[in-house]
C-alpha cells in the first residue's frame, strides 16, 4: 500500500504546480541518475525571431523573396514547430502588417501569387523540417514543383547543395529550396530560459548527470551545453535517435527525460520518468509524460525531486 504522505507530497506538489501522474513516481523520482533535456521550449523559451536573411550567392529580386514568404507561410501554418510559428509570426507581423513600412498586403505581386500557385500538398517531417508541393495555374505544364523549408538534413533528402560562401552556424538556420533551386536561409534566435543555468547547477550538485539531446547543429547545441554547463551533449538528432540514447542510457541507469514534446512525445514516454512542459507543451506529449511542470519553470524539477527525497526519508 501507498504511505499516507505520499499523497500529503502528492497535494504539495500539486499547488507548486508539479503534476505527477501515479503515487510511483515519487520513488522514481529519487532513484533517477541521469537527467536529459530537450532544447527548443524546454531549455530555451522555443521563441525563435528571424536575426537575418541571407540569399544564395547570387542577385536577388523583391519579386523572388515575396515568393519565398509567401511559401514559406503555407507551408509553416499549420504546424506547431516553434519555428513554424516565428516564420508565420513575421510574415503577418512584418510583411502584412499595416503599421509597417514594407506593408505588402496591397502588393500586386502577393495578390497575383495566391491567384497562380495551387497549394497542393503540405507535409511535415520531424526533425528536418516541411515539403510543400504546388502546381502554377497559369502554365500548360501542370508538374508539380517541390518548396522545401528546414535544414540541411531535409536538403539533403533532395541532393540539393547548400551554396552560400559564409554560413553562420552559431544560430539555428533555416534552408529554402524551390524547384531544385537553392534560394537561401534565415537565421533564428532564441533565448535560454533565466533559469536553465541554476537548474543544471542544483541538479549537479544533487548528484545528478545532465545531458542535452537536440535536433539542432554542433555549434548551437554546443554554444547552449558550455553556457549551461551540461555534462554531455548530443546533436543533430532526429526523434527516433533521442529515442535510442534514451534507450541506451536507461539500460545503465534510471533516466528522465524533461521535452515539450514538439515530436519529443515517444521519447517521454520511454524514460523512466517523462517530463513534459505543460504551457508550450503539446497534448500528446502532456498524455505522454509521468510529471508535468505547468507553468515550465524548470526549478519545479529540483523542486520535485526534492520534496520525494524528502517524503521518502520520512516514510523509511
Ligand atoms: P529540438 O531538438 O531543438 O527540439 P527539433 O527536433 O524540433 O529540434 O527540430 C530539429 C531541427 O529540424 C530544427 O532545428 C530545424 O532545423 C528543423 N525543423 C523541424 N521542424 C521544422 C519546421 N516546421 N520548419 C523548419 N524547420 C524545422
Ligand atoms: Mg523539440
């Protein structure tokens, strides 16, 4: 049977806002050795801005970029990626906004563009980033032609070569392709939560190992493990290669893992203990996880794993 405090720890945990799904966890908590974390959304606030726009080398027209804004917001409205969502953000923001000074929603071009281009697939793949298909009403030749939004895994996907002679990688880019053709990126900022760095500090000091699993480059993933001071780091990982790390390392130790569950769901749900950010969190990766942090503090979790080790010293 359950000891009577657990479920006393239980209520405590749940005014600070520390959900957790079973009366187990509170054990489970204190056995974790290893404790891994995504990094959009969960170590960083997962609220990308556009910092710059660098074409292919080569000339670049007005008429070529509202083409490629344009394509860009088709393809990225539907998702719930938070790249998709600072893509759409500055299209409607920047572009179709009337306070701004660049205001194009008169524009000709734009008005012209949704008459010509049929939208005739959209499809998201975790990890790299989305295929959009359309066809031009206005040509004989109804082939389909492929825009592509997202990194260079997903160019790579196509054979399709990344010429710009001075690639800056400390910031998260994102590629764009129309018809074979290599157009250019944009590069993204995002910001680490305040307290990221005092998270990892006092799960240190706990005695814990700290890992960053990220879909992002080695330099991104390595400018945020040296700021954080993260024990190991591992990069450029699609879903199903956090999966198998997680898989590794639990065959050692008890792990969790702490993600947003943007396409992180399977992998919470693998670790001994699933972590889920409640606010920015997807659904499935709320149904997915053991505990969930609702207002995504990440102090909550020291916070947790304190007051188990607490409730069990008491008990025994
Ligand atoms: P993380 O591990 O940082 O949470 P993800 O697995 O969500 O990253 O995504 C990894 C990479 O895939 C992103 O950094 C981005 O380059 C690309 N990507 C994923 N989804 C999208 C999207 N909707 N649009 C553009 N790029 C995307
Ligand atoms: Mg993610």
């Amino acid at each position: 049977s359950v000891p009577l405090s657990y479920f006393s720890s239980i209520g405590k945990l749940s005014k600070e806002g520390i959900l957790l799904k079973g009366s187990n966890y509170i054990d489970e908590l204190t056995k974790i050795k290893t404790i891994a974390f995504d990094k959009t959304g969960t170590l960083t606030y997962g609220k990308f801005e556009l910092s710059e726009v660098i074409p292919a080398d080569g000339n670049f027209k007005k008429e070529t970029f509202l083409k490629l804004a344009y394509l860009a917001y088709n393809a990225e409205k539907n998702s719930n990626h938070p790249l998709a969502i600072a893509i759409c953000k500055y299209y409607e923001d920047k572009l179709l906004s009337k306070n701004n000074p660049n205001y194009l929603s008169n524009d000709i071009f734009i008005k012209l563009l949704a008459k010509k281009i049929k939208i005739k697939s959209v499809e998201e793949i975790s990890g790299k980033g989305i295929v959009l298909k359309y066809q031009c009403n206005n040509s004989k030749n109804l082939k389909e032609n492929i825009f592509l939004i997202g990194n260079e895994k997903l160019l790579k996907m196509y054979d399709i070569p990344i010429v710009n002679s001075n690639i800056g990688y400390s910031t998260t880019n994102v590629f764009l392709v129309i018809n074979d053709k290599y157009m250019g990126y944009g590069s993204f900022d995002d910001n680490l939560k305040y307290e990221s760095r005092e998270t990892i500090a006092q799960l240190s000091k706990m005695g814990l190992k700290n890992v960053l699993l990220t879909g992002d480059t080695e330099k991104v993933a390595e400018k945020v493990a040296k700021n954080l001071k993260v024990d190991e780091y591992y990069y450029e990982l699609l879903p199903v290669d956090k999966l198998n790390i997680i898989e590794k390392m639990s065959s050692n130790d008890k792990i969790a893992f702490v993600g947003d569950g943007i396409n992180d769901a399977p992998v919470i749900k693998r670790a001994n203990v699933g972590i889920a950010m409640g606010n920015l969190g997807s659904d499935i990766a709320i149904e997915a996880s053991d505990i969930i942090i609702m207002n995504d503090n990440l102090l909550n979790i020291v916070k947790g794993i304190k007051i188990a080790k607490y409730t069990k010293k008491i008990v025994h």
